[in-house]
C-alpha cells in the first residue's frame, strides 16, 4: 500500500493544484470518486491489464464510460494515467486528493474501527477527543471488524491510533518473544 501511496501522491498533488488554481475541486472531486469506482469493478481491473488493449482503447473507454462527467483537463489526466500505465492508482489518487482537500478546507477525516457497533456517546467522545488532538473539525467514518476483540483502532492519514485489545495483546506477545 505505501508503494502505491508513493507512487500516487504527486498526481494527486497535481491534480489537487489543478483543481484549486481553476476552483474546480468539486469536479475533479466527483470525476476522480466516479473514476475509482470504475477501475474497481473487475471486468474493468481485467480490462486494464490485459496487453491485447491498447492504451487508446483503453483510453477511448474511460473516457466513454466518464460521458458528461470529463472535463479538459481530466481529459488530459486520464490519457496521463493510462500512458504512464498508472491508472489502478486512480483510487488511491482519489483518497489523497480527499486528504488534500480536507486539509484545506481544515477537516481531518479520520476513520474509527471498532469491535461493535459505537453508541452515540462514544461516538461523540471519540470526535471531540481527535478534534481537541488535532485541533480541526473530523469527519468521521466508522467501521466494525470483530477481530479487534475489544476498544478501537483510529486512522488519520498515514497516523494510527491502536486502542484495541487485539494491538494490546500483541504488543503484550511482542516483549516475550
């Protein structure tokens, strides 16, 4: 995944500076979220890498599929993506554009796994806590996964926040081996 954040990261760059010089960031926005939808269909996955296309076909597709949605310069942003062979980067391009915008517009976005479902109080406890910390107005999107046993795991960014039973059980497990 950080190979794939590395090697995304200045086309979102790019594609964020592009979209706030022309105060089209919602565009770029939805086109990018619509983009990623679509390479993340697997037909489209197979599509993509299958050698027997062409990068014009491939090209011609996309850009089909984007119908009124293509603008300019994504236009030119796609034909960048599949000439560079970079176009399955175009979710993770997608979420680093969301960070960027977020940050600009002063959200952190923060996602909350946890063990069970949170109430509301928990909930509200948890983003009064990360806003405090981060000293910005979060977003937040919540997640279960069972296996964390108990407490919760918080992503911001690249940053997380372990809190789980699970992390504590094997960060516990780690200073006996």
């Amino acid at each position: 995944m950080e190979v794939n954040t590395s090697a995304a990261r200045p086309y979102a760059k790019a594609a964020f500076e592009e979209a706030r010089e022309k105060s089209t960031v919602e565009q770029w926005s939805a086109l990018l979220g619509f983009v990623s939808q679509v390479l993340s269909d697997p037909l489209m996955q197979r599509i993509t890498k299958d050698p027997r296309i062409s990068s014009e076909r491939l090209t011609s597709l996309l850009l089909d599929i984007c119908g009124e949605r293509i603008f300019t310069e994504a236009d030119n942003f796609i034909r960048l993506l599949v000439d560079a062979e970079r176009l399955l980067l175009a979710p993770e391009i997608a979420r680093l554009f969301e960070e960027y915008r977020a940050a600009t517009e002063g959200v952190a976005e923060i996602e909350v796994v946890s063990a069970y479902e949170l109430d509301a109080e928990e909930e509200r406890s948890i983003t009064a806590a990360m806003q405090q910390r981060l000293g910005k107005r979060v977003d937040v999107s919540k997640r279960v996964d069972k296996a964390l046993i108990g407490g919760v795991v918080i992503r911001v960014g690249d940053h997380v926040i372990d809190a789980s039973l699970r992390g504590q059980l094997e960060k516990l497990a780690g200073q006996f081996r």
